[in-house]
C-alpha cells in the first residue's frame, strides 16, 4: 500500500520534471519508508482512544497482515482516516 502510494507521487513528480527519473526508485522506496512511519504513528495515536495501541504495536511486529482488516474494524471511518493521513504525509514528505 505505502510503496504504490509512493510511486504515485513520484511519477507525479517525473511529469513535472520535478526529479530526475534516475533517482525515481531510490525516492519510492525512501517515500514510503516515511510515509509507512507517518501513517502507523498517526494510527497509534487514534487508536490510543480506544485503548488499543498496545495490541496495534504487537501486530505491526507479528503479523502486519491483518493490519488493514484490524484498523478498519477500529478506526471509524477508517478510509477517510487514511485519506486525511496520506494527503498530509504528501504535504510533508514532498514539502508542498
């Protein structure tokens, strides 16, 4: 899921001449290592509220599998949740 978001903005970034495509799969991968942080960190906060980070933490360690399924059944409103996470992670990793 982080790696194709990633992709995505980096091929936005080659239709604008904004990088060079050689460095176009270095930037994914680093893209979506920090956007994979960004998005776990804010999931932990939300899901603090239901007192349910603990067992958040052990997934991503064991079984990052299931985390999708487990954040959507947590989460209310999980997609939009992301959504909303993904666009600022853009705004930041990005810089616009």
């Amino acid at each position: 899921m982080f790696y194709g978001i990633a992709k995505q903005w980096v091929d936005e970034l080659l239709k604008q001449n904004r990088c060079e495509p050689a460095a176009a799969e270095q930037l994914v991968s680093e893209y979506a290592q920090k956007l994979e942080a960004i998005f776990n960190e804010e999931a932990k906060k939300q899901l603090q509220r239901f007192n349910k980070a603990d067992e958040f933490e052990r997934m991503l360690l064991w079984d990052t599998q299931y985390v999708s399924k487990y954040l959507n059944q947590t989460i209310p409103a999980f997609y939009s949740f992301r959504e909303e996470v993904f666009a600022k992670a853009k705004k930041t990793i990005l810089g616009e």
